[in-house]
C-alpha cells in the first residue's frame, strides 16, 4: 500500500483531506475513552501518594505537627490539583524537589488529560455530528466503497476518470492513512468498520446510495459487509470483489449483483497474452476511462423502439439484453428490432478531443 500514501505538501491537499474525513464512533466512543482517562488518573495519583508518603518525613502540618496516611491523600489531592491552602507544606530540600520535578510534571500531564477529554467529548464530538448532519443531506444515490486497499483505490480512480461527482462517492475503511488518501482524491472519507451496521446506515446514509462495491480485502469480511447491506437496503445495487472463486455462489446467494474475482480475470488477462498480443491491450481500453475505444450499457426509450442495429450508427450494437435473454449483435440483425426496455450494449467511437481529455 505504500505507493497509495503519497506525501501532498500544498495547504489545498490539506484543507481539502480535513473537510472530506469523518470520524465515527468507534474512534469517538466517549464511554470507554472516559473510563480509560480516569484509570489513569487513579494510577497517577495512587504513584504520587505512595512517594510522598515514603517521604512524609519531609512534609509538615500546620495544624497538629504530625502526618498520616489521610494527611498524605489530602496533600496530593490539593497539590495535584493546584489549589494548594498551605497547611501542609514540604520543608526539606527532598520533598520540595520531589513536588518540583515529579508532582509538578504529573500535575501539568494530568491538565493535558483532562483538556484532551473535554475536547474529544464535547467540542470534537459536536463537530463531527455537524459535519455528519451535512454530509447527509448532500449524499443522494451515491456510490459507498467498503474497504480502500489496492482494489478500492483504483475503483475511486476510475470512477473518477469516468465522470462520477466526487461528493457522490464514500469510501468506508478503518485505516487513519487510508481514508487521508481517499480524502486527498477529493471523495468523501469515512473511518469506521464497515461490517457495523450503524457505520452503514447512519455514517453512509447506506438507505440513498446507488450502488455499494465492497472490496475489504478478505472474503469473510466481504461476506459480512454484504449480509448488512442488503439488511439495510435491498434495493441498491451491490458489487463485491472475490478474492477465492469458491466463494462466488455463497456472496450471489447473499444478493450481490455481480461479483468480480480479480485473481480469476488476471489468470484470463495473462492466458490470453501468451499468443495474442495486442487483445489484452485492447480489453484495457473497453475498461478504462482514458482508453481509445468506449463500451456504454443503456436502456432503449421510447425513440429506440422498431430500431435495427443499423439505425444506431455510428455506434456499434454489440449484445441486446430482452427479458432474460441475450441477443448478440448477429441474432438481433438478422430479424429483431428494439423495444421499450431493452437494454443495449453499445460500442462507441471516441472523438479526439475525449481522447485527450
């Protein structure tokens, strides 16, 4: 993954990853990230009171002369927080150096704490609501992307390539690196665990997404995310990458519409290079963006019906999808014209200034 992370320096990079990334629960959980705060100052605390009560020799009352045990809590309680009434003091040169350089510090540690869990329990998570309540009402049939390894990464990029609005694409991954480069596409970054079902359905408004393409990485994590997508909405279209062919029927009986088994396509892509030279150059082309040649599926409308092949020129009718069946570009030339809702497989000639572009 490293050739994902590049370094962008400019301050556009870096105010475009900020507005695009948002933080979810499980990193902003104010219940465990309270409870772990508060463990530690109880051991920070139970530390000091255990030196400075080996030390007690070193402090005075003012009140009574002696020091007890209570005495020593009482003192660390109002030193540690600063408030400090001055009836018990450290008056040998050990114990005032012991306040000097290790109450002191642990005093200034413990400040830093309880700032960082104001911030994070009320300010931070303030902001993130906001910017979710925000990001909800501009995501409407969107595409949402579970998982950002290599596969999702070059997803993101051809869809990009291919015209899809940045604000219409939502990457989900856990990563802290991985949705910095998502955010740096321009694209919505989610970091959260897709497998949750709240992630989904409130963090990806998963209800008015327009396709979901899981690509975690793993085949039982996939299995996992789709059994909640189609939980959550069962009319979306759902794509999911297989990293074992054996596990194709299992996410098609789960409801994914297509499943694409990368290593399977390779092993295509590779048998058919060893005695064919350019086909694999040429397959590229039909599937990406930037290619010399263009593959578009559409849905024949009123003004397609009673068209032949030949009335679609220039482009090339290449299959017919009608009810179930398919018709290829010789069986529907030879007796068949198009009706309302077919939907076409189209070869498209590419102008120049596209090409370029």
């Amino acid at each position: 993954m490293a050739f994902l992370f590049r370094a962008h320096a400019s301050r556009k990079t870096s105010r475009l990853f900020f507005r695009r990334v948002v933080y979810m629960p499980t990193d902003l959980d104010p219940f465990r990230t309270l409870l772990s705060r508060i463990l530690l100052v109880a051991m920070l605390f139970c530390f000091l009171t255990g030196i400075l009560w080996l030390d007690r020799n070193g402090l005075k009352d003012q009140i009574d002369g002696e020091i007890s045990f209570s005495d020593v809590i009482y003192f660390t309680m109002v030193t540690v927080t600063t408030v400090g009434y001055g009836d018990i003091v450290p008056v040998t040169t050990r114990a005032r150096l012991i306040d000097a350089f290790v109450v002191t510090p642990v005093r200034i540690f413990l400040w830093v704490i309880f700032l960082g869990t104001a911030y994070q329990l009320a300010f931070r998570q303030f902001t993130e609501v906001f910017r979710m309540a925000k990001l909800q009402r501009s995501l409407d049939q969107h595409v949402v992307i579970c998982g950002f390894g290599h596969t999702g990464y070059s997803t993101v990029k051809e869809l990009l390539a291919k015209g899809t609005n940045p604000d219409h694409i939502l990457v989900i991954d856990p990563g802290e690196e991985r949705v910095r480069v998502a955010g740096e596409l321009g694209v919505v970054a989610l970091r959260g665990d897709a497998t949750q079902e709240g992630i989904l359905k409130y963090g990806a408004f998963l209800n008015e997404a327009k396709a979901v393409i899981i690509a975690a990485g793993r085949d039982d994590t996939n299995a996992l995310i789709l059994l909640t997508v189609r939980n959550l909405n069962s009319r979306c279209r759902v794509i999911v990458s297989a990293k074992e062919e054996e596990n194709v029927k299992l996410f098609r009986q789960g409801g994914a519409q297509t499943i694409i088994s990368p290593a399977t396509y390779g092993g295509y892509m590779l048998a058919a290079a060893v005695d064919q030279h350019f086909l694999v150059d040429y397959l590229e082309d039909f599937l990406t963006a930037g290619g010399k040649v263009h593959l578009e599926e559409r849905t024949a409308d009123q003004q397609d019906v009673g068209k032949s092949a030949m009335d679609l020129q220039p482009d090339l009718l290449l299959r017919v999808y009608r009810q179930g069946t398919i018709l290829s570009h010789w069986e529907f030339e030879k007796s068949h014209t198009l009706e309302l809702g077919d939907v076409m497989l189209l070869f498209k000639p590419v102008s120049e200034n596209t090409v370029s572009s």
